[in-house]
C-alpha cells in the first residue's frame, strides 16, 4: 500500500512491512493469491493478511474522500465561498508529489493508477473552484464557460489516462538488482514521502482558517474529513498490525516509517478540528437557511407596494 491519499501513504515504504517472492528466493506457496497476484505481496499468516485487507480499506476511504464534495460544490454553486484554494492547491501538490515517487520508483500499477485518479479528483476540483469563482462574479451568464470548463475536464482526462498506459507499460526499466539503483530509490521515495506529509499537513490549516473567517462550514462537505480520517486511522492500524509478524527489526521497521505515522496522526488532529468547526457552526447555517427561505415570502411584498406607488 504505498500511495494512497494522505500522509502514511507515500511512495515505496509498505512493501518492506512484508517479504514478496523475488528472483533467487523460494517461491510463494504459502501466501494468499490474491494478495500475490494484485499487490506481489506473499503474505502468509494472519497478522499480514489484516494489515493487508485493512490498507486496502485506507486506500478506497481515500478514493472516496474528495466525491462529496465535488457533489456539494455542483448543488451548492458557491465553492470559492466555501473552500480555501490554498486547501485545493497543497492537496493536489501532495498528490503530484506521491505521483512522482511512483513513476520514479517504478510502483505498482495498482498504486499508479490509485494517485492518478487522485489528481484527476484534484483537477475536478480546483476546476470548479475557478468555475464558480468567474461565474458568480459575473453579472451575465457565461456558455461558453461551462464548454471551455468541460473541455479542459476532458482533455485533462484523456492526459492522464494517457500517462498512466504509458507509465504502466514501461515500469521496468529500473534494474532492481542495482544497489545504487536500490539507494537511489529509497532516497527518492523517503524524499516523496516527507514532502507529500508536508504538503498534506499544511493543506488543512488554510481550510481551516477559511471557516473560522467565515464562522460557517456551509458549501464544504463534512464527508471529505470523515473519510480522510477513516483513511488515516486505519491505514495506521494497517502499520501496527503487521508489528508481530515482521521478520526483521521492529524498532528500524517504525524508524523508518515515523515520518509517515507522525504525518497521518497530524492530518487526524487537525480533521478532529474540522469536525469541531462543523459543530461549532452548525447554528450559523441552519439561521442562514431560515433567512434565506425568508426571502421569497418578502420579495412580493415589496413588489407589490412598487406597483401601487407608481399607480
């Protein structure tokens, strides 16, 4: 499980919790042949296999995480008040960077195409974000700006697939037998890594600043933050899972993966923060609502009283 969305998911480091069959080592007979043939991964005892299964469940929380929300922002019209771009820009520089560990580091196809669906969520959403933004600032309504938006959706779309066929077809050009090649690959992927828990961590504090200046959640949908929190839980869980099962040393095993854990455990908090702004600010957005259904009962009122001032 080496991407997925959030810190604790970067490039190249689950591979090591558990031993995959590798040329000059006896074969996986023991193993779990689902596991082997999706993640060539032979995991052969219970603890791997519920690491395994419960990183799996990490890894769809986080392919679901951001469709409510591209759904709350096409019912809602009004995600530039809603959404930091600094949130939408440090998400999708995380996810550049987890792409960029996978293409160098020549993941699977599995994780290749799990961080590229990533990116293509981002590039829905900052495309919303600066749809909505052009168009309710603008007095007249725009055509010509839902088509170019669509268009670029689709071209968008149609590159990344593209990228993906292409990065798929020629993962292996690496010669992993190299030891230079093999240090060079775990520096990149621990570079990847701590750059992509960075650039996580930062993106919530934009967003939470937004909703603090705001005194609302309203346009920003809560499911993001849960299933992110889901993710990060258990893709922690999935970690300390495997702890009685590692072959070799346990202390070097969670050295090596701190970054990550520390990354995930920070994103989790500031999630919890989130949850607490959308309590706080529940009440602000049940009295807009109200205020706002106010509006219709009004408008003919004052209507009419033009009309009998001008008779």
């Amino acid at each position: 499980m080496a991407t997925a969305r959030f810190p604790g998911k970067s490039v190249g480091l689950a591979a090591a919790n558990r031993t995959a069959p590798a040329p000059g080592r006896p074969p996986c007979v023991n193993g779990t042949p689902w596991i082997l043939y999706l993640l060539e991964e032979c995991v052969d005892n219970m603890w791997e296999y519920s690491s395994v299964v419960i990183g799996l469940v990490s890894m769809f929380c986080f392919l679901l995480s951001t469709l409510p929300q591209v759904y709350e922002a096409y019912r809602n019209g009004k995600v530039e008040e809603a959404m930091s771009f600094g949130f939408l820009l440090f998400l999708f520089s995380g996810d550049l960077t987890s792409f960029a560990g996978c293409y160098l580091t020549s993941q699977l196809p599995i994780q290749v195409i799990t961080v590229v669906f990533y990116i293509f969520t981002d590039v829905i959403l900052i495309s919303q974000f600066l749809y909505y933004k052009i168009k309710n600032r603008s007095s007249r309504k725009m055509p010509l700006l839902r088509w170019m938006c669509l268009t670029w959706c689709g071209v968008a779309t149609s590159a990344l697939l593209a990228l993906t066929k292409f990065i798929i077809d020629n993962s292996t050009t690496l010669d992993p037998q190299s030891t230079a090649t093999s240090q060079s690959v775990e520096i990149i992927g621990y570079v990847c890594g701590y750059l992509a828990s960075v650039f996580y961590l930062c993106s919530r504090f934009p967003q939470l600043y937004k909703n603090f200046q705001r005194q609302s959640t309203e346009g920003t949908s809560y499911l993001l933050f849960v299933l992110a929190m889901m993710g990060n839980g258990t893709y922690g869980l999935s970690v300390i899972l495997v702890l009685p099962a590692l072959r070799g040393s346990k202390q070097n095993f969670i050295i090596k993966h701190l970054a990550w854990l520390v990354g995930s455990l920070g994103v989790l908090v500031l999630d919890f923060f989130v949850t607490v702004q959308f309590v706080m600010y529940r009440k602000n957005v049940s009295a807009k609502g109200r205020s706002q259904l106010s509006v219709p009962e009004v408008e003919p009122l004052l209507c009419e009283e033009e009309e009998l001032s001008v008779l």
